[in-house]
C-alpha cells in the first residue's frame, strides 16, 4: 500500500500537468474535473494517513516507546530532504517565469515606451506652445497699431495683417481677422477663401474670455489658433500653422499601447501567482508521498536502533546482561545488533576481573594517602627529572605550595632552596641525602630538616625521588633555649656568691684606708665606687638570668584585663621617644584567670619595645612628614583574647624565629632577654606570642612591627558564653 501510494502522487502530477498544458482542456471539461477531483481525493487521503501515523509516533515518544525518537528525528529529516528541493525548484521556476517575463517587461522595454510617449507630447507642445506665442505676437501688433489710429479701414486691417504676417519669424500658413459669426473680415498673404474652414461658434465663445483657443486638424495637417483683438470691436485673429498631422495622429495610438502595456505589466503578478499556485499544488502532492514513504522507511530503521539504544543505555547503567534481538539478514544493522551482544559479554568478563583488581589497587591507594596525608612531616614526590608529581598536606602548609597548580613544575622553580640538595643526590653515588635547610615563607624563617631518597623501579632503574622534611624550627629553639637556661643558672650559680664579698670588701677597704690616704681619698672614692657600681650592675644581669631560668609559677586570680592594659598604657604614655599611644579597648570590665604582675610585666615590655623601634627608626633616619605612633587593640573571641601591640618603627629582621632567644637583639643597648622573657610568660599562661610585620598605619605608610598575644580564657568564663548562646 505504501508503494503504491507513492507512486500514484507522480502520476497524478504528471496526468494533471497533460490536461492543464499540451491538451489545453478548458475550466469546463470533465477530463480537467475528473482529474483535480482525483487530485483533491489523494491529497486529503494521504495526508490524514500522514497525520494519524504522525499523532500515533507523538503518542509514542511521550510513552518513550523503543525507536520513537529515532522515528521523528528521521521522519523530519524525511520531510525536510524532501521539502528544501521542492522549495528550491520552485524559487528557480519562479524566477525562471519571472526572468522570461521580465524580458517583456524590462527597463529598457519600459522606458521605449515611455519615451514615444514623450516624444509625441513634446511635438505636440512645441507646436502649440509656438503657434500660440505667434497668436498672441500678431494679436499684440494689431492691437497696438490699431490704438494709435483714430479710424481704420478693413483695407488698411489687410495691411496691418499682411505685415505682422511676415513679421512672425516661425511663419504662418494663413492669417484671418474674422467677426464674431465667423465671417472673414480681412486676409493676410496667402489666405485663401477656399482654404478657409471656419471656426466653430463654441470656439468663438472660448475666446471672448480672453484665452488663446487651439484647434486641431489632423487630416488637413493644421494646427489653428483663435485670439480675441482687444482694440477692435467683434473682431478676432485666426491664423494656421502647417503641421505633420500623421505624427501627432500617433500620439493617440501611443497613449493607447501605453495604457495597454502598463495594464498587461500590472497582471504580471496574477501570472506568477497562478503558475505558482499550480506548481505548488503538485508539490504537495509529491511532498506527502515522500512524507509518507519516509515514515514507512523511518519506522523499519528506527525499531531496531531504538532497541539497541535502550540496551546501550542499561549498558551505561551498569546491566551487562542487556541483549538485544539480532535480526535475520547480513546487513549493518543485523550486523550491528550481533556485535552488540557480544560485546557486552565480553564486557562482563572485563568487569569482574576490573573489579577484582581495582579494589586491590584502590586500597593501596587509600593506605597511601591516608597516611601521606595524616604525617606532620612534609613529603613531596619528584619524577626522574625533578617534576613534582605529588605535595601532601603538611609539604603544601610548610611551604606554600598547591597539589594542582604546583604540579609537574620542577623542584628548582617550586621550592629553590632544595635545589642544591637535590643536586647534590642526582651527581652523588648515594641513594639518600639530608641536611638542614632555611625557608623563608609567610615572613618567618624556619628550619627544616630534609631528607632527599631515591625512588627506584623493581628493575633497578631510577623512577624519581621523595623529598620528606620537618619543620624543627621550635626544636631547634626549645634546644637553645634550654641550653641557655641552663647556662643561665650555672652563670647565677658561680657569679652571684662571690658578688657579695666583693662589695662588702670594697666597703670596708673605703671605710678603713679612707682616714690613711690623705690626698689620694678622692682617687680611693673612685675607685671603690666603680667596684660598687659594677658589681651592682653585675648582679642585676646575674638577676636577669635567674628570672629567665626560673620563672616562678603564675599565680592566676580573677583580674580584669582592661583596667591592667588602661594601666599599662597609662604608664608608657608620654614615655615612647615621642611616638603617639592610642588603645581600642572594650568599654567593660573583661574578667580573666592570670597573673596580673607577669601579665602587666609582659605588656608594659612589649610596648616598651615598640617605643624602642620608633626610636631605632629616628637613628637611621625617617622620610619627611613620618608621624610616630603605637596601637594597643584587643579582640575579644568566645574561646581565647588577643591582645595587638603594632608600631610603625623600623620593623622586624628577616629571621624573626631567633628572636625569642637569650642575647639576641637587633638594638646595641639591649640586652636580649625582654622578649625571652615575655614569651616564657605568655607560654606559662598557656597562650603563644607572635611576630609579624604591622599593616600600614595609613596608604603609602611606612610599615613596622606587630606583636600578637592570644590568651585562652577561664573554662568557666567560656561554659558561661556557651551556656548564655544556647539559652
């Protein structure tokens, strides 16, 4: 049925386009009837055929039928194949008409026409326009020769007449000076009476309004012209003009094929249009045929690979026990459908030994990095050219490195102050170098200890490296620290008892010699005073050092914190080498759990200090317009305080970790314990102190130092916040 549908649309076409052309059948054959009937019947027939198959594939697709999508894509593009090239043929049969009919229609052919017509109306016009000008001249000449005369015979009219004649330079067939009957009253030269036609009375009338009348007369080949004489009584010029009168008889005919061609050009569109309408009804004719075959194609394509998509899409899903039906044939899709299946049963085989041994890898991979990723240590994977190939957490922390970013970039640009030890393993014989190296980042200098291996394959070839490494900045100063607190007490120890003897004996040699020396007891005065002075010097170091090497336990009572900064503030104000004190403070009391004595020792040293920097500053010289000052701010969180003492000084050194260290000092006046001891302090309080540069004070501004103390804060005072959120 569906060939057969096919096949009728053409021969319809083709039976319909025989009666309308070579057999010329009128509107009201039957033949012509018949076959539009025929024509009509197909048309609706088909396409209720199309639109059922088209609402049945809609139903489909909603209730995602196999191949139903597949069905309408198909469908569409069916209908689209088949739609673009009608469309196109008819453009090009449409411009093909019209370019044919414009060849009748053109510009050039319009503007011939055009242009006779013209030609004729500018005959015509000149010789009015002339034989009017030449009217009204004699008229003129009459006129004037007949108001300078007091009487004027007929006789001597004929005169005038006869002179103005020859006088008009375009010349004037025949010249007549008639009454208002249309009798002739005088004639001029070569005006004869036979030759005479007269005018009409209408005519007359016109002219006694004053005007010019033309008249025209074709068949003699004249071109005549009435004039009233102003200065005459019943009197009127009428003269003739020799004219072609076969070419101003054209005009008429040209006005005539030119109104014909101009309605024939105006019809031109309702000639497309019929010819348009015509062709596109055969189109459609054929436009549904080919809808209708590509349905029936589209179903029988699309049944098959809607099924193997369905299967694909349980494949991807996971089922590898998706089959599909393989069809009979040794076609593609027969072919296909066979390949589909065993493919996936190879798949599953492929899975489960996949699976078997992914989990075996996976878990390694968990371990690894699980462990990688919980070590404090820092370690850093390197490829056989020193490319990282993986930073765990603690490497990325220490050194400010990113696992994405910093990923296969050399160690050399990453990290340069590995460089040399990673040298130093790839030119050695050894497998594994350490050292410890100085890094500077996030404005601190710390001390890592790194150990570079060589990372070789089961061959025994080299596959990379693995650089681990600590961080033993606070070992390495806890080791010194030690170190100088035992120093300190033995130097407390062996220094302090012989102190005391010393003075006393100088004493007495002042009270005892002082009476025996006579003139020298100046000389004896100096003397024992600067044994005095230097031995109270000696045990105020020697003081220092037993502090630093046994500080006492805090004794912790409940003090407020804002009134003990508001008195440190107020004692070091005016106090800072002229630097300005300013606090941002909470307005109410803060009670906290310290030492009010070591805790006001340790912030009254710190803002000592800061004035110390301003003063460091001046030494080595400041820019015009710098303005000194210091900044106390404290910061209140529900878990710890903090407490930030900033300066705009001279700033931090570059290895700002030794600075916690006994006798290391960047003034020459001081003696290095201050902030040895201020630390000490704040870690006996469980809190930690801090070193960092200070953000400047103002856009453009010199930047100085911060000193920041966190303090933790009562358990009683942080279960009470707790206690007040909840509620």
């Amino acid at each position: 049925m569906t060939l057969g549908l096919v096949i009728l649309g053409p021969i319809l076409a083709i039976a319909t386009f025989v009666v309308l052309g070579p057999l010329a059948q009128g509107g009201d054959s039957g033949s012509l009837r018949l076959i539009l009937l025929a024509d009509f019947i197909y048309f609706m027939g088909l396409a209720g055929l199309i639109l059922t198959r088209l609402a049945q594939m809609v139903a489909a697709r909603r209730k995602r039928s196999v191949g139903s999508r597949l069905t309408l894509r198909l469908t569409g593009i069916f209908a689209f194949v088949a739609l673009v090239p009608t469309v196109l043929v008819a453009l090009f049969a449409g411009l093909t008409v019209n370019i044919g009919m414009e060849g009748w229609f053109s510009d050039r052919v319009r503007e011939v026409v055009g242009t006779s017509l013209q030609a004729a109306e500018a005959y015509q016009n000149e010789h009015r326009r002339d034989l009017t000008e030449d009217a009204d001249a004699l008229a003129g000449f009459l006129n004037i020769r007949r108001q300078a005369a007091t009487f004027m015979s007929d006789g001597e009219l004929r005169e005038l007449l006869v002179a103005g004649q020859s006088g008009i330079q375009r010349g004037l067939k025949e010249a007549y000076v008639i009454d208002g009957t249309g009798e002739i009253i005088a004639r001029g030269d070569r005006s004869y009476l036979f030759d005479f036609e007269k005018p009409a009375p209408e005519k007359i009338v016109q002219a006694q309004s004053g005007q010019t009348v033309l008249i025209e007369d074709w068949d003699n080949n004249e071109f005549r012209a009435l004039k009233q004489l102003d200065a005459f009584a019943d009197r009127y010029l009428y003269v003739s003009r020799k004219v072609d009168g076969s070419i101003l008889s054209l005009l008429d005919d040209t006005r005539t094929t030119v109104t014909l061609y101009q309605q024939l050009e105006a019809t031109r569109g309702r000639v497309l249009f019929e010819f348009g309408l015509v062709y596109m009804g055969f189109a459609l004719i054929l436009i549904l045929a080919a809808i209708w075959l590509g349905l029936w194609f589209a179903e029988r394509l699309s049944l098959p690979i809607g099924r193997m998509a369905v299967a694909a899409e349980k494949v991807g899903a996971g089922d590898l026990d998706a089959r599909v039906i393989e069809a009979e044939g040794d076609d593609e899709i027969a072919l296909l459908g066979r390949s589909f299946n065993k493919m996936t049963g190879q798949l599953k085989d492929q899975r489960v030994a996949l699976m078997a041994s992914h989990s075996v890898t996976e878990e390694q991979r968990r371990l690894f990095d699980s462990v990688l990723g919980s070590v404090t240590s820092g370690v850093i994977g390197l490829d056989a050219a020193g490319r990282i190939d993986f930073i765990n957490r603690s490497a990325a922390k220490l050194l400010d490195l990113d696992n994405l970013a910093d990923h296969q970039r050399m160690i050399d640009e990453a990290v340069p102050e590995f460089s040399d030890l990673f040298r130093r393993l790839h030119s050695a014989v050894q497998d594994v170098v350490q050292e410890e190296v100085r890094v500077s980042r996030f404005g601190k200098l710390e001390s890592l200890l790194v150990r570079v291996a060589l990372r070789l394959r089961e061959d025994g070839l080299r596959e990379g490296y693995v650089i681990a490494f600590e961080d033993v900045t606070e070992l390495v100063s806890a080791q010194r620290m030690a170190a100088w607190g035992d120093v300190a007490r033995r130097i407390a120890h062996e220094i302090k008892n012989p102190l005391t003897p010393i003075q006393l004996s100088a004493e007495r040699i002042k009270r005892k010699f002082r009476r025996h020396v006579g003139e020298d007891e100046p000389a004896l005065e100096q003397l024992t005073g600067v044994i005095i002075r230097q031995t109270n010097d000696l045990r105020r170091i020697v003081d220092e050092f037993s502090k630093f090497a046994r500080m006492p336990e805090p004794d912790r009572r409940e003090v407020d914190l804002v009134a003990l900064l508001r008195d440190a503030i107020t004692i070091q104000e005016g106090a800072l080498h002229g630097a300005e004190l300013s606090a941002e403070l909470p307005d109410g009391p803060l009670l906290v759990e310290l030492d009010q004595t070591m805790i006001g020792q340790a912030v009254t040293n710190l803002i000592k200090n800061a004035g110390e920097a301003v003063e460091t500053l001046y030494e080595k010289g400041v820019e015009e317009g710098y303005a000194p000052e210091v900044r106390v701010l404290m910061s209140v969180q529900p878990e710890f305080i903090t407490l930030q003492i900033m300066d705009n000084g001279v700033g931090l050194p570059e290895d700002r970790s030794r600075l916690f260290e006994p006798y290391v000092t960047t003034r020459s006046k001081g003696t290095g314990l201050g902030l040895s001891i201020v630390k000490k302090i704040i870690e006996e309080h469980g809190g930690t102190l801090m070193l960092r540069d200070a953000p400047p004070f103002h856009p453009g501004a010199h930047s100085g130092a911060l000193a920041e103390i966190r303090l933790p804060r009562a358990h009683a005072a942080v279960r009470a916040i707790k206690d007040s959120e909840l509620t």
